[in-house]
C-alpha cells in the first residue's frame, strides 16, 4: 500500500490547531509566571506531587506522571529545591531509593497560584468554546491520544 500523505487543506488544519495550541500555551504560561510566579514546568510537578501519596514520588515515577525526560525532570528539580518548593529524601549516591517530596512552600505556591491558573484556563479555553465544542474537544483529544504510541 503506498504511503499517504496529507493534503494540503490537512495540512492547514493541522498548523492551525498546533499554531493555537502553543499560542495558548504561551498565554497561559505568562499569566502564570506574572501572577504567580511559577513557571508550568514548576506547576506541572507541583500538581503531580500535590496528588501522590504523602506528597512524595520517586523521580523516575514523576518522569513518567508529567511525561518528561529524567535529565530534564533532575535540572529543574534541583532549581526547584534551591527555592525551597520541593526537597529529594535518600540522596546518598544512589537515586534508586530516592523521593521528591512536596514542601510546605511548595504546596502554599501551588495552592496560591490555583485559582488565577485556573481562572486564564476558564477565560481562554472553556468561554471560547460551547458545551457542543467542548465535548468535540475531549472527544478529538481522546481519538489523538488513542493514536499515540506507547501512550
């Protein structure tokens, strides 16, 4: 079977929705850091870590919870832990028994930082759209993550 590739009408709707998707993206990640001042990457392990038992994972469990790299999940940790949000229990050489463990700083700046986080996602996302809309974005959304591998 030959290979198929997009036209170009596909084409279009797929730069539009990446397009919008990052222009979103970058809004919501600027009202964050002006209003909160966390970052999303500081967010992202917040929330894991906010809803893990006792508020602890081990690095390599919330790696694969927020979808990042080991190396780049361990840089911003260690800055994270410079600003007291987070701390790594059982560092002693060997990451294997290591844990990331939620600070009270860290579970404050998360809580303070819910509600205009929340508030830019409602505003920019769930008012732009109708219930009918909406409901075709989380069937879209499912239907795209069905096709991913490994996901």
């Amino acid at each position: 079977m030959p290979r198929r590739l997009p036209t170009s009408a596909e084409l279009r709707v797929w730069r539009d929705f990446i397009e919008t998707v990052e222009a979103l993206r970058g809004v919501v990640a600027g009202r964050l850091q002006s209003e909160t001042g966390l970052s999303p990457g500081d967010y992202t392990v917040l929330l894991a870590l906010s809803e893990a038992p006792g508020t602890r994972l081990r690095p390599s469990d919330l790696a694969v919870t927020i979808g990042w790299e080991r190396s780049r999940l361990s840089h911003h940790l260690g800055r994270m832990e410079r600003r007291g949000l987070i701390r790594r229990e059982g560092f002693s050489g060997d990451s294997r028994g290591a844990f990331v463990v939620l600070e009270q700083a860290g579970s404050a700046a998360f809580h303070a930082a819910t509600v205009p986080h929340l508030t830019v996602v409602r505003e920019l996302f769930v008012e732009a759209l109708t219930p009918d809309q909406l409901a075709a974005v989380a069937q879209i959304s499912a239907a795209l993550r069905d096709k991913i591998p490994d996901h």
